[in-house]
C-alpha cells in the first residue's frame, strides 16, 4: 500500500486529506495537534494511520506515542535510538492495544554494508519490530542493490527497505514488488519529508494504473438462512399463528416453506413478513407418505428425527440436485440409538465403498424412542439439531451426549430458535482448563443436552436475523480491494459465520461499526498478514477465506478440510482446483489446509494478479461466492460456468455483487 507521510498541519486538514488516501503516517512532531486532537484523528479514522514523533524532534515523544496508540493507531513507529525502557514502555502500550510496531532504522548519510544492515534488520526483530523498516541514502545503484537483498531475509510483509536521495527514487516504487506492506509517498514535492519521495498522485498512478478497487455502501444482506428454516420449521409444528418478519426468498427457504405446507401448516407471505398457522404437532399426528427438502441439506436433517416422531408409519424423505449426491454421515447410527430405522434407496446409486453412508431418497421409520444416547458430531450438527427438534415432543425425557462436536454454534441457534417456541433445553459444554478460561467454542469436547418430553411447540412472533454467511464474500472484498459497507447484521448473533470478523481482525483488515450492535459495519483495505483460522465450526466460510488467504502475505493455515468433503460438492477439492489454476499455492495437508499468499499491492506491482479465464463452480453457491470475489482482483475476466446457483442461499447476490 501507498503510505503518505503528512507533517505541517492542522487537524482539519489531515482529515479532509485522509478522504483520499489508502494510509497515513501522521508525524506527530511536526503537525499541530493537540491531545484531543490526536484522540479524534487515531479513534475516528478508518485509514491505516501509523503514528510517528521522532524522539529527537519532540521531547514529549514518548507521551504523544502513548496518546495515539490509546486513541487507536493502527501502527507506531519507534526509531532504534530510543533507549531501552522507552521502547519497552510503547512496546507494551502497543501490545495491550493492538497496534503494530514498526522500528525504523534511518541513514542520511549513506548506505552500510550488507552485513551492517543485516545486523539492523535482527537488532530490529529482537527490539519488537513486527514491521522493521530500514532507510538509507543511496549514492549509486550498488547502495540500491545492497539494501534490496534484504528482502531475501526477510518473511514477507515485515520489511520496509527502501532508499533516500534520487539515486533510491524508484527504490520506492520496487519495495512493493519485492514485498513491502506499504512505502512511502508524500502530499506534494514541497512537503516530502525525505529526499526522493514520490508525489503520492504520482506514485499511485504508477503502482495501480487502471486498477479499479471497490468501493460500495449500504448493502443490505438477506435473511439468515439458518434461522430462517428453523423458524418456519417450528412454527409449523406450532399451535397457533406465527408472525415471522425479516424473511427473504431462496431456494432452501422456499422449500422450508414447501415442507410447511406438506405438514399441513398454512402459509401466508407478504413481502419480508410470512404468517403460518401450524398444525399442534404431538406424536403420530402426521399421515404422510412422502416428504420433499429440495435441495436442503439442513432441512432434510431437520425432518429425519421429526418425522420420526410425528408420523406412525413410515415416511419417504426425497431431495433434488447435488443433495442427492450427499451422504448423511453417522445418520443410521445416531438416529438407530433412539430407536429409528433407516432405509436409504438412494445407495442403490452410488459406489460400495460409500454405501456405509445414507443417501437420499430414504424412508424414515419411527417411532422414536427417548432417552440417553451418545452421539458422535464429526459429521457436524444439523442432525443432531433434528434431534434437538423431535425429542421433546416425545413422551420420555431425553439426554444427547455429542461427543467430538463440530458446528457448535448451529446447535445453540437451534436450541435458542426452539425456545422462542415454547421448547426449553438444558446444555452443559466440557472441555479443559483452557475451554473453561477463554469458553472458545473450538476447544469444547463434549456436548450435553438435556429435554424432558412431553413439550409442545408454541406458536410465536419471530424476527430472523441477516445472514453472516452472505455478508462474508462482501466484508473481505471491503478488507482485500478497497472500502466495503454492509447493514442489518448482529454482532451478538450465535450464527458461526460471524466469526469473518475475527478472521479479517486477525489478518489485519480496517474495520468499523456506528450503533452497535446492529450498525452498519464498515471494512476496508489495510496492509494484511498470514492468519491462521480452524473453520470447524463454520465450514461454509472456507472458500472466502482462502481467496482472503491469497491476498495475505505468507502462509495462512486453515483448518477444518475434512468438513468440506461432502457439501453441494468435494469443497475442498474445488477450493484446490480454484487456487492452483489462479496461480496461488496450496497444500492439503489431512485437516489442514496451507494457502501462500501475495498482498494486492505486491500482485499489482510486480504483475502477479489471479488468472482469470474460465472456471467451474461445481453448482456450489459457496464456490460462486469466492470466485466472484476472487475475480476483484484477477487479469482478466474470472467465467464461471454456472452462476444461478446461488439462488440456493442468496438469489440477488450477483446484483448486489455489481455494486462493488
């Protein structure tokens, strides 16, 4: 990125300036600024600002420092001359706010040999420097070359290595196609504040050219699809009118819907606002024979358990498209613990080695009997969640024990959405010291439930949150290529996906929220770096997050490979397939998967963007989604060979995409 450098002036000033810049080093000895003032530029801006007071310039260096660091700098830059207990001092007041140091080695008269400069570069890694930046003066092109080869040295994005005078001009340029998260550029000619500083206009013009990065507000994101169905599911089952508000159409709402209405549930729907009248589920109510999900993974698994429930004979289970390709893992034997028999007719299709599996059509034969069962949750959550779902309504109480449990947060939003209808369940998490301290869901082992019999659901006024999983593809199109504003999102969701927030917060993204918790939530561009993230718990996050992983600087680790398998198709393959024909290294290594990324900047610079051309989605809306976002920030155009999939989760995202 294009870092300029701003001295000699007032507040207003450096922010009418900051509206058109990506990032800002504010030199605070040279700008007249007061405390307050300094509190108002670091808290409120969304630009990167890294915040500078030259120790021998400003005797009160170490206070201003402090001061910015608080208000919400996202870097401060410490010289290596400041003594020792001044570095530790900032070192520490970064460290407790989040922002990154950079210690800055600087040269006005000349360039050190390599192996000075080598030394610098591990003094600065030893006194704290995340980023270490070394400037020297350049007399010829051997000084440029000497101060160059440091980035061989060097992990990627940590070094800024650039040099002074007009020998070290376009050393400037050349940093950000060796690898530097940023260089330096200033407002004009007359306000450099080194020799050799490029006009940032100027500088801009040669790094980006044409580039177009993004810039959109106030996207509306659609409802959660996940709250969506549960909802409309127990309202269905309910005794009474509903009133669900918030709503919107997609191909597994709509079948949600349809399988309302196959219950015997009335189903009235106006705009974002749906009216059922349900049917006062109990135990064998239902004389059905057939059942229809679409193309639902989460539906059908819903239905399996209550199905078994309601009806007194058994009931076939039918789906459509690349759902019938999908085995229901540990579905025979999680649902023959309460008693429940299976008959998949879809094995017929497939081969012997994966005939352990269910595949649809099935027949689902109850009844269903409760009591105390221990379950395994590799498979994820969404049956179990249907178990959550029937066993109430059965006559006995019931206890599921999960053990090695996958998708939490999808269990408690069915828990949670069950409650609203009037069908209380008891939970109880396990894990070590280390769960018990921080209640990170990815460290919980076990899993309990507890639900007497006996419940009826209960009709109810539902609002369905905004879906965190349609806001994903947008956030990190925000956080890679430009500025990106999203609305009607809950930062105190339980939805998994919401968890894009700590992943662009730890890859290093800029990002923003006005009345929480239910603001606008603003992303935009920031010098990124390698993160690791365990997507257990939200696989469906995967495909975005690696095309975010290519853009970060190094190696990013994911975790939770083995949850891709058997989604809309083999994700982690199409993921593989996408990144290596974009030119972007992988590795699968068991569950985890190592992506090397490059940083935007660096790929426009050196010519190392994506390769564009033409790609196939699989008919999965979740590869759509991330070859779309990915397309941002190819050479050419990305076709992708079947787009409408998307209707599944999101029919208006390709228009909504446009606005970016």
């Amino acid at each position: 990125m294009i870092c300029t450098s701003i001295q000699n002036k007032e507040l207003p000033d450096i922010q009418k300036l900051l509206e058109t810049l990506e990032m800002a080093e504010i030199r605070l000895d040279r700008c007249a600024l007061e405390e307050e003032d300094i509190d108002v530029l670091f808290g409120d801006s969304d630009v990167p600002l890294v915040a500078t007071c030259r120790l021998a310039e400003e005797s009160q260096a170490p206070e201003i420092l402090e001061r910015a660091i608080q208000a919400g700098a996202k870097y401060v830059d410490l010289e290596m001359e400041a003594p020792a207990a001044i570095g530790r001092r900032i070192r520490e007041a970064s460290r407790n706010c989040g922002t990154v140091v950079i210690r800055s080695y600087h040269n006005y008269e000349g360039t050190p040999s390599r192996e000075v400069l080598l030394s610098i570069l591990e003094r600065a890694r030893s006194f704290g420097g995340e980023v270490v930046k070394i400037v020297t003066t350049a007399t010829c092109a051997a000084d440029v070359e000497v101060l160059q080869s440091l980035y061989r040295e060097a992990a990627p994005g940590t070094l800024v290595a650039l040099c002074m005078g007009p020998e070290g001009r376009q050393s400037r340029l050349d940093a950000l196609k060796l690898g530097a998260p940023f260089t330096y550029a200033c407002v004009s000619e007359e306000e450099a504040t080194a020799p050799g500083q490029w006009p940032t206009e100027a500088l801009q013009q040669a790094v980006y050219g044409g580039f177009r990065f993004v810039n959109a507000a106030e996207l509306p994101m659609p409802s959660s699809k996940s709250f969506a169905q549960r909802a409309i599911v127990a309202a269905a089952l309910a005794e009474g009118v509903s009133h669900l508000d918030g709503y919107s159409p997609c191909g597994d709402n709509e079948n949600a819907l349809a399988v309302a209405k196959a219950l015997g549930a009335k189903v009235k729907t106006d705009g974002n606002k749906i009216v059922i009248t349900g049917i006062g589920a109990t135990p064998d109510c239902l004389k059905v024979e057939e059942i229809h999900t679409g193309e639902s993974g989460l539906l059908t698994r819903l239905m399996v358990p209550l199905l078994s429930v309601l009806s007194a004979q058994p009931v076939r289970v039918t789906g459509e498209k690349t759902l019938l390709g999908r085995p229901l893992s540990n579905a025979h034997d999680i649902m023959a613990t309460f008693g429940v028999r299976l008959y998949p007719e879809g094995n017929k299709n497939v081969s012997e080695d994966r005939k352990a599996d269910c595949y649809l059509p099935l027949k689902v034969a109850g009844p269903i009997i409760p009591g105390r069962a221990d379950v395994s949750g590799k498979g994820g959550s969404q049956l179990i969640s249907g178990l959550l779902a029937a066993l109430p309504l059965a006559a006995g109480k019931s206890t599921v024990y999960v053990h090695d449990p996958r998708s939490i947060p999808y269990l408690f939003i069915t828990v949670d959405v069950l409650k609203k209808f009037g069908i209380r369940i008891g939970s109880e998490m396990e894990g070590d010291d280390a769960f018990m301290e921080t209640q990170d869901w990815s460290l919980c082992t076990g899993l309990n439930f507890y639900m007497r019999g006996g419940q009826r659901y209960k009709a109810a006024d539902f609002s369905i949150e905004a879906d965190w999983s349609a806001a994903a593809p947008f956030l990190t199109a925000g956080a890679i290529f430009g500025d990106v504003e999203v609305t009607g999102l809950d930062t105190t969701s339980l939805q998994a996906d919401i968890s894009i927030l700590d992943i662009l917060m730890q890859a290093g993204a800029s990002m923003s929220q006005l009345d929480e918790p239910t603001g606008s939530i603003h992303v935009r561009r920031a010098p990124l770096s390698p993160f690791q993230a365990d997507l257990n718990n939200c696989p469906d996050l995967f495909p975005v997050v690696a095309v975010l992983a290519a853009f970060c600087p190094g190696d990013s680790h994911l975790l939770g490979v083995q949850r891709l398998r058997h989604k809309e198709t083999d994700r982690a393959q199409a993921i593989v397939e996408m990144l290596s024909q974009m030119g972007v290294p992988v590795q699968v290594d068991d569950d985890e998967m190592t992506i090397t990324g490059m940083g935007l900047t660096q790929r426009i610079a050196a010519g190392r963007l994506l390769k564009g051309g033409s790609y196939v989605s699989h008919a999965d809306h979740r590869m759509v989604m991330a070859l779309k976002l990915a397309s941002l920030g190819a050479d050419a155009p990305v076709l992708i060979d079947d787009q409408a999939c998307v209707a599944k989760s999101f029919p208006g995202f390709n228009e909504l995409f446009k606005r970016l």
